[in-house]
C-alpha cells in the first residue's frame, strides 16, 4: 500500500468513529517508541474498562511498524549484521552484534514476531 496507508487508516477512522487510530508520520514526527504506543493503547482500554465499556476498535495502519523510529534501528542493525554470510540460529548470531538499546527491544518482541 506503501506511504497512503496512514491516509486511509485516518479516513476510515474518522468515518467509523474508532476509538483510537494510529497515524505512521505522526508516530515517526514524535518519535513514539513501541512501548509509548503499547501504553497509549492499554491506557485507553483501562480507561473503557473503568466506564464499563469492554469491547472497542483500534485502527492501526498496514506498515505502522517502518514508522516506529526505534525499529527502524533495529531492523538496520539486523540488515547489516545479515549481509555476511552465517550459519546457525540465527538469534544466536544477530543478537550479540546488535547495540544494547536494539537488543533490548528485540528481546521484548514476542518469540513470533522476532524469530
């Protein structure tokens, strides 16, 4: 879908009414790391959830995660790590050469996303 995602993920939210929406270039333009998103969103349920309302809808737009700065760090890193040629696990290769910040982040991905 490539840079028009955010723009229809904002058309469709203000047609639907969603209770939260995610803008890529607003995520990149403040630098929102994926723990402020993972905040933001669990605050909101929190705060539904205190006014009895369990159920709501998220927007979240196709490549929001290219937009997330931090990530893009990590997904660099892990590029160039991977231009040389390896062999074994693969975490047991990238993860002692990434910085400690990206480390850190990669080990807070949930095993699915990040093997």
């Amino acid at each position: 879908m490539g840079r028009s995602a955010s723009h229809i993920a904002l058309e469709c939210a203000l047609q639907t009414g969603v209770n939260a929406a995610l803008i890529g270039e607003e995520v990149a333009e403040k630098g929102l790391t994926l723990e402020n998103i993972t905040h933001y969103l669990a605050d909101i349920i929190c705060e539904r959830n205190a006014r009895g309302k369990n159920y709501g809808v998220f927007l979240v737009p196709e490549g929001l995660i290219e937009f997330i700065p931090e990530m893009n760090v990590l997904i660099s890193e892990i590029n160039e790590i991977l231009a040389v040629e390896f062999t074994g696990d693969i975490e047991d290769f990238v993860l002692p050469k990434l910085k400690e910040s990206s480390r850190a982040l990669f080990n807070r991905l949930p095993h699915s996303v990040s093997s």
